[in-house]
C-alpha cells in the first residue's frame, strides 16, 4: 500500500513538472516575439526593392508623455497694433475742416520666457510661460492735410512689458515624433520703464496693465534630447488703455485695445 501511494504521488508530480516544462517553453517562445514588437513600436523600417532597408525611424522621446511636469525655454517674435476706436472730439475735428486722421502702425519686435508645462490628462496640459519683451512699442501716426504744418506725427509708446500667460494646450495623438495641438487662454501684462526718446512723440496716454485672450495652434517635434514646438498665436486685448487726458492725441479715442500675432519657437 506504501509503495503504491509513493508511486501514485510520484505520477501526479510528474504531469505538473510536465505541464510546467510545457509553460516554460511557451513563454521561452513567446518572449522573443513580444520583445521584437515592442521594438518594433519604437522603430520602423522603410524597405526598397529586394526588401533592402532604406531608412530607419525611431521614436524619440518615447517615455516624454508620462512625466506630469516639463520645464523649457521659449524665443517670440511678434507684430503689434492698437485697436483704435475714435471718440466723438476726434469726429468733431474731422467735421471742422481741419482733418487729422489716426491710424495705428503695426510695430515688430521679439521676447524670451520660460515654459512650466504640466499634464492634466493624455490630451490636455496647463502651460504657465512667463516672459519679457524688452523691445516693445506701438506707434500710431497722426496725419494732417497739407495745410498743417507738420502732416504726419507718431505717437509712440516705447516700453519693456512682462506677460504671464495661463494657458491649455489640447494635443492630438502622437504620430511617430510629431504631434499637433491647439492652445489659448488669458495673457496679463504689465508695461514698466517706460522710454521717452522724444517728449513731443509720448503725449498718448495709456495704461500700463493689460488683460488679452490668446489662442492659436503648434507642432510638436521630438527630438533624441529636446522636443522643439513652433507656434503661432494670436492675441485680442481685452482692456481699455487709453487715460483721461487734455491733449488733442489721447482726446481722440474712447477706446485702445492691444493686438498681435506672435511665432513661438518653444524648446521642452
């Protein structure tokens, strides 16, 4: 009875060593084959005639979306107006016979700032960039008839502004190492330092805060070490600047709201 019960545990360890063995070699088999498709996720070959390979494309970057947080640099250029709404002394004026008309001139000019970009979701982020624009002015010019004296006069305002754009970035599924995406939000700023190369030319009055809405669309571009992400946004002051004031430029408007469109080229 002994030897039989030895004998029969013996058979059951047998089958489970047996159908141990078989799992083992299945998961020997398998391994290959799911390692060579992660691989191939991360990779993908292009092949001419004769099956010889052309090119190779590799994702970049692969684990870049998984981080919640991701600092960065950015570079703008820009072209800037007013948006000018003419008060009814400016309409009287023009209805006196002694006509000076106010145009805003469109003003370039570039800044620099920083990207604090974090993961909401797979699809969405909030992005908080920060900057300064060292350069910044916008002219209106002043134009007579030919009976004035002087028949066209720029009104400047030449300042440094910071920004501090709170913003959402809602970006499309990636596709091997680009991606699009769409981004807006609000942009306060404030002006400081204001320059007055010529006192006659800074009679406009105008506040020195701001409140605009941005919006506009990017391509992201991974990169082995950086993603890189050009972006183009538009900007609509919200604000009212114009101030009270005596002189006949201020009186001229009831209203003066900022406007730009601005290239980004963003390093993550």
């Amino acid at each position: 009875m002994a030897t039989a019960h030895v004998r029969h545990q013996l058979h059951l360890h047998r089958h489970q060593i047996a159908r141990a063995a078989g799992l083992g070699l299945l998961l020997l088999f398998l391994l290959p084959g799911a390692a060579s498709a992660q691989k191939g996720s991360q990779t993908k070959a292009n092949r001419g005639k004769g099956g010889r390979v052309k090119s190779v494309t590799v994702n970049n970057l692969p684990g870049y979306d998984d981080r919640w947080f991701h600092p960065g640099i950015y570079i703008s250029f820009y072209g800037s107006r007013y948006r000018l709404e003419h008060s009814q002394t400016y309409v009287s004026r023009l209805n006196s016979g002694a006509p000076i008309t106010a145009n805003a001139v469109v003003s370039p000019g570039f800044g620099v700032g920083f990207i604090g970009d974090v993961r909401l979701t797979d699809y969405l982020n909030l992005r908080f960039a920060p900057g300064v624009n060292p350069l910044y002015e916008n002219k209106v010019e002043f134009k007579g008839n030919s009976t004035t004296t002087d028949p066209i006069v720029d009104q400047e305002v030449s300042t440094t502004q910071v920004v501090f754009p709170l913003l959402l970035k809602y970006k499309s599924e990636r596709r091997r190492n680009t991606r699009m995406y769409m981004i807006g939000g609000v942009k306060p700023s404030i002006n400081i330092g204001q320059r007055k190369r010529d006192p006659a030319r800074s009679l406009l009055e105008l506040g020195s805060s701001d409140m605009a809405i941005e919006y506009g669309v990017g391509l992201d571009l991974f990169y082995p070490f950086f993603k890189f992400a050009p972006e183009l946004r538009f900007s609509h002051g919200l604000t009212n600047l114009i101030q009270p004031g005596t002189d006949q430029y201020t009186r001229s408007f009831q209203r003066v709201r900022s406007n730009s469109v601005t290239l980004y080229l963003n390093i993550e």
